[in-house]
C-alpha cells in the first residue's frame, strides 16, 4: 500500500480507495486487474490512472470492483480510466459476477477533451448491458458530479455516505450563474437530500465503515446473477429453519380500521429473524421495499405502512415499488406483497405530478414479473389500488387474505356518499340524517366490503388466520419452486413499452 497517498484521504476525512476495497472484500482476497498505461504527459500518472479496478469476494461470492483514487488528478475520469471501469464491468458480465463501483471524482477530466466523453459513454453502455443481468452497486464516497451521476443511476442499487458523499449535475456556483439562487453543496447533493427527497440513494450511511458492512450483506442476500437459480439448489429436507413466534400477528391491528399500525413490525414478525433490509427506506415512506429470507429462502418484500399519508399510493411509492418489483424479477427473486391500501393519492399536485402515469408503472411492473408472486392482504384494498397490489389480475401466483381483510371500490363512508347523496340530500332533521348515514355505512361494510365474496369469485385463494401467515408463504415458496411463468399468453415481441 506504499504506493498510494493514504494520508492524503485520511486529511479529507475519507478512506483510501484501497483501503475502501480491503474493507468491503474478505480478506486477503482482492486481486488487482488492468494496471493500464503508464506516465501519458509531461505531468505523469499513476499506473492505474485514477481508478483501482480488481475481483475478489465478498462472503465467499466472486465480485468485481473499481475504486477511484481522489488523490490522483482528484479521480477525474480520462479516457484510461473510462475504459477499465467498462472492462471491469464487462468481466463481470462474462463470470456472471456482481460489479460494485465507489464513486470519488471531480469529474470528466478537462484536459482530456472528448475523451473523457468518450470514457463515460463506454461505462453507461456496459452498465445498460449489464443491468437486469448482474447486481450493479454504487457507493458514493466522495463527489460524483456531471456525467459521473449517470452510471450510478443505471445501476442497481446506490448507497452514499454522510458528510463526503455528493451526488449534482451541476454545481452551485453553476446554479447561482444560472438561476440567480444559492444553494449549499448540501442541499443541493448531499446525503440526506437524496435519500429523502430525490430517491436516487437506495441506503444512507452514517460512515464509510457503515456502508461497506451493509454492501457486504446485500451482497449475501441476492442472486450473483439472473441465471443462477439459487432456489432450485436448494436441499429443503436440511435447512434448519427455527419456527418464530407467531402469536403477536394477533394482536398486532387495532380494533377500529381509521388506526395505523407498524406493516415493517408486522413483517419483521413473520420473516426469519434479523434478515429484514430496508431499500429505499426514507423515500416515500407510505410503502416498503425490503430484501428479506422466509425459511431461508431470498424475497423482495413490497408492503403499504399505515404509519405514513396511510399507506396511500403515490407518485413516488409508485416509482418506488416498481423499480424494485423489475429488479426482483430480473434475477428470479419472489415478490410477497403485504397489501393494505386505502387508493391512489387523490389531489390536484398528485395529479399534476402524472399519478396515472406513475401508479401504471406499478401496474406494469407487477403484470409483466413472472417470478414467484404472492399477495397477502391484511386490512383493505380499495378501487384500482386494490388491482395494482399484485392481484390475481395481475396474475399473482397466491392471493391469500386476513380475516380483518376488505376489498371494495371504495371506504364505506365516500361509497355511502355517492350512493345515497340524492336521499341525504332530502333530510332536513340533522340526526336523523345522520342515523341514516351510519345504518347505511354498517350494511355497506357487512354486503359490500367482506372477503367472501371475493374468495367465491376465486380472486382470493383462502382467508388464512394471521398466526398461519409464516407457514404458508414457506410451503408456497417451495411448492413453486420450479415456476417458469404465469402469463397464460405469451406473444412474441421485442419487449413491452413501460410509462416511464
């Protein structure tokens, strides 16, 4: 490690790029690859120009990595160094091998003109060539600014790092020239910005030891490629699989349907102990995605929370569950949805955002997804919400249902209000109307809003006891262990149009 300038990071605050490498890999496994050219100019380079670029493992798995170097020429991608990031990526593909990319740049380098271009576009390429194929990780240790923010938002998932990780287009001196406005660096790229607010970070982290601690988990969790089909390996009869209590499911709603409750506790009741990861979790908080093992198996876990605007679907938790359903898809990971929903998000600013646009990329996502899916719904499922949550009509393997379950166009009340609006309109004594009203209510809830008649119709496969949740979803992930598809027709076509 002599020959890089460690103390010059350390004076940052930040880690090395080796040293970054050394930690997210097991030990003593990382091997450098492509140690590129040498001194090009008067100035002179390092040998690897920029970027430490190898393969290792993480936990046993074979991936590769690219590191860049912020104390040579400040990480700015040339040419060189555009090209080992593309043949890094490449390899990956042809191992079939995760990739994971730390970002820590100022940027295209200036003196190299269009080169520098050049180099970015062989990267966007092979991650595009890449992407639903192998797991793409970015880590943002540093400045990513410019074209560099691109590649990180092909990739799968993107986590940063508080205080030195920054992710902009465009800088605020360049925002000030521009638009007159002042905007610190921070809140204009940081941390907690984008975890918040744009969803471009997938995890935020208080440290860099942090974040390369939950990288070596994700990478635990997820399939090293869409070919490898870790279910069909697995040996069923010798898993040790300990039953969880399952009894606090019971008492885990309230008494009164208007009250909100915990969906992640719940969840984290039924799945295996302590292998809950949350994805995108300060990002549209009104629904989760999660990566999670039920009887040791993998799952992508997509659920509505109460706790936030009442697990109501929006533009963004549309964007959200989508995104996250195709990379589910993409490498064979079953879906299990835990679904309570009041509707889409009514209100002119959801409307003008293009909620129509962006709750049918949920519809899409769901519809086209031929992994394992199964649907689990705990409390209600209103109007066109109650279809976007992986129903049977959108071709769910399981649609299972709580006894506290409802499915109806709508809440009884606002049903109630269109319904019986001439007649109430007709009442002059105010409690007497309002007595009608209630009446009304109740007989909407009892013939309306019961599981039965969905189960009848076959668009509910059982209403199951809330203690029986855990048992049923392992069976069902093995019974359908060897599923191809669930389209019932198939056309030949280049591929669909999703509304982006």
């Amino acid at each position: 490690m002599e020959q890089y300038d460690l103390d010059k990071q350390h004076q940052k605050g930040k880690l090395h790029a080796i040293e970054r490498i050394h930690l997210i890999m097991d030990k003593g496994s990382f091997k450098e690859t492509y140690i590129g050219p040498g001194p090009t100019n008067a100035a002179g380079s390092a040998a690897y120009d920029g970027v430490i670029s190898g393969v290792g493992r993480i936990k046993r798995k074979k991936v590769y990595i690219y590191s860049q170097d912020f104390t040579v020429k400040g990480g700015s991608l040339g040419w060189n160094q555009g090209f080992k990031i593309a043949r890094t990526i490449e390899d990956a593909i042809v191992n079939k091998c995760p990739v994971i990319g730390i970002s820590d740049s100022g940027g295209a380098r200036i003196q190299d003109g269009i080169d520098a271009m050049a180099g970015y576009g062989e990267v966007f390429y092979y991650n595009t060539l890449a992407s639903g194929y192998i797991p793409q990780i970015a880590i943002i240790a540093g400045p990513c600014a410019g074209g560099a923010v691109y590649s990180p938002a092909i990739m799968d998932f993107t986590f940063i790092v508080d205080n030195i990780g920054k992710m902009f287009l465009t800088g605020p001196k360049v925002i000030k020239q521009a638009t007159n406005k002042e905007v610190t660096i921070e809140e204009l790229g940081g941390s907690v910005m984008h975890a918040q607010k744009s969803g471009v970070a997938h995890f935020r982290c208080a440290s860099e030891l942090e974040c390369y601690n939950q990288v070596r988990d994700l990478i635990n969790l997820i399939p090293s490629c869409y070919a490898k089909k870790k279910l069909e390996i697995l040996d069923f009869a010798k898993l040790n699989i300990q039953d969880k209590d399952q009894t606090p499911l019971q008492y885990i709603l309230p008494e009164q349907d208007n009250m909100v409750y915990s969906m992640r506790e719940l969840v984290k009741i039924i799945v295996d102990e302590n292998t809950y990861f949350g994805v995108l979790s300060e990002y549209a908080k009104n629904i989760l995605t999660a990566f999670a093992k039920i009887g040791d198996i993998t799952v992508g876990i997509v659920a509505n929370e109460p706790k936030y605007r009442a697990g109501v679907l929006d533009c963004d938790a549309s964007d959200k569950a989508a995104r996250f359903i195709q990379f589910c898809d993409s490498f064979n990971i079953p879906i299990i949805t835990f679904t309570d929903v009041p509707g889409f998000m009514p209100g002119i600013d959801e409307e003008r955002k293009g909620i129509i646009r962006h709750g049918a990329k949920l519809l899409y996502a769901y519809s086209e997804a031929t992994t394992i899916k199964i649907n689990v719904i705990i409390r209600k499922a209103y109007g066109g919400s109650y279809v976007a949550m992986c129903s049977k009509h959108l071709r769910a393997d399981r649609v299972y249902a709580w006894p506290s379950a409802k499915i109806a166009v709508m809440g009884a009340e606002a049903a109630c209000e269109v319904v019986y609006a001439k007649i109430l309109n007709t009442f002059t004594d105010e409690k007497r109307k309002k007595d009608y009203f209630s009446e009304k209510v109740e007989e909407y809830r009892k013939t309306a809003m019961g599981i039965e008649v969905a189960h009848k119709r076959g668009f509910v496969d059982e209403i199951i006891d809330p203690v029986d949740t855990r048992n049923r979803l392992i069976t069902d992930l093995r019974e359908l262990i060897n599923k191809t598809r669930s389209r019932k027709m198939t056309i030949n076509k280049k591929h669909g149009n999703i509304p982006m």
